[in-house]
C-alpha cells in the first residue's frame, strides 16, 4: 500500500496485531480506531484510554540564553517559570499568523527547555526556531526521532499510574507540571498534560521503555485509543487543532486563544506588534462554536451563512459524542460572534440553522 | 468479505438498486456501510426531487466523515426511507434490507449500465 512512505512508531506492530485501522498523518502511519471511535471516546470519559502520540516532534532549546531565547520565539511567559513547569503556547511569525501550537517544558537541568510540538510541523518548527536563534547563545536539537511517547487519559489514569505503573510521583503531580522518574531501569519524563479535556498523562520515554509501559497498561485493561477519537476529544473540550482553529493565516486572537499570547506581560516575542496592531484594529473574525438544530452533521470546510450570504467556515464538526448534539466550531466574521446570534450551516444542497455558542461542548474535568 | 446479493445491480460508489416495475429502489452496500463504520446521520432527499444519473443525492455519515451518495439512475423522487430519520444504524445491521430512496426511473437503460453481483465483488476486491 502507499503507507509505506511514511513513518512508523515503535508502537506500529503492536497497532496492526490489535487490528487497528491505519492511516497516515503527519509524515506516520498512525491508528485512527482500533474497535471504533465512540466505544474509544467513551473509554476515556469514563474509565481510562491511551494513544500512541509518538509522531509529536521534541525540540530542546538548551544554554545561557534558552530563557530569553524561548520568550523571542514562544507567545506565553516562561521568565521565572520553576523546574518541572509546563506552558502551552504558539509561535508566531511577525505577522502573526501561527508557525505552530506548542507546549514548553522547563527542564530540571539549568537552562533546558522541552518543547513538543505537532507532528506535521516538526520539520518546520526546527527550521524556524534556528532560524531565529542568531545572536542567542543557545543550542537547538530535534531529538524528535529519540523519543517516543504515550497519553494515558481518563478519570482512572491517575490509578493507573499509581497502582499499575507503580508511579507515585507522577501520579501525585499536578495539573501542566512533570517530573523525570525511573521505571524497572527506564527513565521516563512524565506530565499531567493531555489533548482530551479529562484528566491524565503525558508520558515520554526511549522506544524501548514506552513499548514496555504500553504492554502493562493494555494488560491490565487500559483502552487502545486511535487518532479518530482523538480529534472527537480534543474537539469537545474546545481545544484547537493546527491546520483547523490554527494555520499560518490564523493569530492566536483569532483563534480565541489570546490568553495564552503574553502581549502585556512581555516585552517582545515574534509576531507581538502584529498582534497588538490586532487588537488595537478589533478582530475581524474570530472562532466561535455554532449549534445546530438538526441532526445534520456540520464538517471542516462547509460554509456558515446568514441571509445566504456566506459569513464564515466551519474548522472542525461533529455529531458530538458526548452530548449527542450537532456542534462545529467555525470562523466567522466579527459581527455574528455574539452568543445566541442565529446563523446557518449549508451542509451540501440544504441549509440548516444553527445558534452561536461557546466553543467548549463538554465540562472538562482536570485535576487542577 | 462484504456479502452481496444476487439479482441486485450495483454501482461504482457503491449504492445498489433493485427494480420493481419503473421504480428503482436505491440504497448502500454492505461493503459501504463496513467502510463507512457506525452510521450516526442519513441526509435524504425531499420526495419530487428530480435527479440525473451520477448525481449527488444526500450523504451517510458516520462519526469521522460524510460519504456522498450518488444516485444511479435518472428519476424523480418518489419516496424516502423517513424510518432511518430516526435509526440510521439500520443500515449498519442491514444494508440490503435497508433501502434509502425509491426513484421513478426515467431511462431504463441506465439500469443496465449498472453492474450484477459478480462485477461488482470484482470492484471490491479491488478497493
């Protein structure tokens, strides 16, 4: 098939034996479903799940300058940020538009950050973060290829993780930190992080030692999750996807993401006066959550109307598996984002109404 | 492998028809709904709808995407499936015993361009 000019992870194996169906994404051929995305979706709202996330790139950025330097290229604040702290984020280009969506890890070593960033961007990211690295005294290494990685996610990861991978530290950490710890000889670094609006982990390891914790977990009743519910999870939870709620055309405003884009806080980072010229404009569109009333299923690309005049896209949609609802989120134009501000969805020949809401379908439920 | 029924004729997107007098009745394959995975939304067209052979007519959606579904012969719409309104998982359980529109064929020879059974297993093995 044509799947074999892509990459596979360490995992690939395991995923084929367990009957997964699989597809390429991000440069890897990659498990969307093993049984089937609702049963997975449920798994992890309910009990426990895990995914394979070793396609995710791993960037370091080490030396005298790695502060100074990951506050240039990165839109969140790391300054005075403590060892074992984690921060999401974007970088940007100068005209604010999103190179990519990332989160930072501060190192326990002095003057060391991880940064893990979307498969699909990894490349691109390594380039543009050396690309603006003159003039720091800093050293960057993609060590994407080093690392593979596991998401443990669910209300029952945290037993998981204490009583069947016997890690107590991890198991006590709380919400956006890590810790490194050891397993049976394996170093592993562990976060309470996750892509799905429950509680869980994030865990990275060598290819050998991220094998050996998938085999435990799937031995004591931890779901196979793929990629399909991935997305159904992450879409619920209101968190966006690069290439959907964020691209090289989208700022992090747009993306109704400013929080996370320190233009106050900091001084200067790439792509901050873009922003700040952003703002002081108004927003010309923005992502907002639409509601449909029929149980027609909005898709990434339809267009959202009012009046038959077409006012926007949907950027992500689903019949939500959570609430049984149909919801997207979309990017419209400024005027039809208020809450309650009826528009239409054309959903191939008919045009359905819908009702803009907010953008999160489903109460997450971190451990904070 | 995705059964088939004989008698039946079927089309390259994977809808089958079976004629009764003038009237096509119009629905998915096994193999389709196999492919397609849990049905959670059937889009029908509206009863007098006139549609041309190949044209689009409504979709099966299942979580993940939307499939088009094309109609295999000319006609007008003369009835819809409204149970799958409420139970698209029908054509999950059976999709033979499930049609989803019946059309008055306008041009019976369209029929015959469709293929039997055995060609299309053909098609499918292919896939």
């Amino acid at each position: 098939m044509e799947n074999e000019e892509f990459l596979r992870t360490a995992l690939y194996d395991r995923h084929v034996a367990l009957g997964a169906q699989m597809s390429p994404f991000g440069g890897f051929v990659m498990p969307i479903q093993y049984s089937s995305i609702t049963d997975e979706h449920n798994a992890v709202r309910k009990a426990a799940g895990m995914f394979d996330v070793s396609h995710m790139g791993e960037i370091t950025v080490t030396g005298p300058d790695a502060e100074k330097f990951v506050n240039h290229i990165f839109t969140n604040d790391v300054s005075g940020m403590p060892c074992g702290g984690i921060l999401y984020g974007m970088m940007l280009y100068p005209d604010g538009g999103t190179v990519d969506d990332l989160l930072v890890y501060r190192e326990f070593a002095p003057d060391s950050y991880f940064l893990v960033v979307n498969a699909s961007n990894a490349g691109k990211d390594y380039e543009w973060i050396c690309a603006n690295a003159e003039g720091y005294d800093v050293e960057v290494r993609n060590c994407s290829d080093s690392w593979s990685e596991i998401a443990l996610q669910g209300p029952l990861a945290e037993k998981f993780m204490s009583e069947v991978l016997c890690l107590p530290s991890a198991a006590a950490l709380s919400f956006y930190t890590f810790c490194d710890c050891t397993r049976n000889g394996d170093n592993l670094k562990v976060s309470r992080t996750g892509y799905t609006g429950e509680d869980g982990f994030e865990l990275y390891g060598t290819h050998d030692a991220i094998c050996r914790i998938w085999d435990v977990l799937l031995e004591s009743g931890v779901a196979p999750c793929g990629l399909g519910c991935r997305d159904t999870l992450r879409f619920e939870a209101g968190l966006p996807l690069y290439g959907h709620e964020l691209s090289e055309t989208i700022t992090p405003l747009e993306a109704g993401l400013g929080m996370f884009a320190k233009v106050d806080a900091k001084e200067e980072f790439i792509g901050r006066s873009a922003l700040i010229a952003q703002k002081e404009a108004g927003l010309s569109r923005r992502i907002v959550g639409i509601e449909l009333h029929d149980k027609a299923i909005p898709r990434a690309g339809y267009p959202v109307e009012s009046g038959g005049v077409k006012i926007g896209e949907v950027t992500t949609g689903y019949r939500s598996i959570s609430t049984d609802r149909s919801v997207c989120v979309a990017m419209v134009e400024k005027e039809y984002t208020a809450l309650g501000t009826p528009v239409e969805i054309r959903i191939r020949k008919k045009v359905f109404p819908g009702t803009v809401c907010k953008k999160r379908f489903y109460a997450t439920n971190y451990k904070k | 492998m995705a059964k088939t029924i004989e008698g039946l004729r079927y089309s390259e997107s994977h809808e089958w028809v079976k004629v009764e007098g003038n009237i096509a009745v119009i629905g998915i394959t096994d193999f389709a709904q196999k492919a397609m995975g849990a049905i959670s939304y059937v889009d029908m067209p509206d009863v007098d709808d006139e549609l041309s052979c190949g044209e689009e007519f409504g979709a099966v959606e299942s979580v993940k995407a939307a499939s088009d579904l094309y109609s295999p012969v000319s006609g007008v719409v003369v009835e819809v499936n409204e149970e799958l309104c409420d139970a698209p998982e029908l054509l999950n359980s059976d999709a033979f015993g499930n049609w989803i529109i019946k059309v008055e064929i306008s041009d019976p020879s369209e029929v015959e361009e469709l293929m039997d059974a055995a060609a299309y297993i053909e098609l499918c093995n292919k896939a």
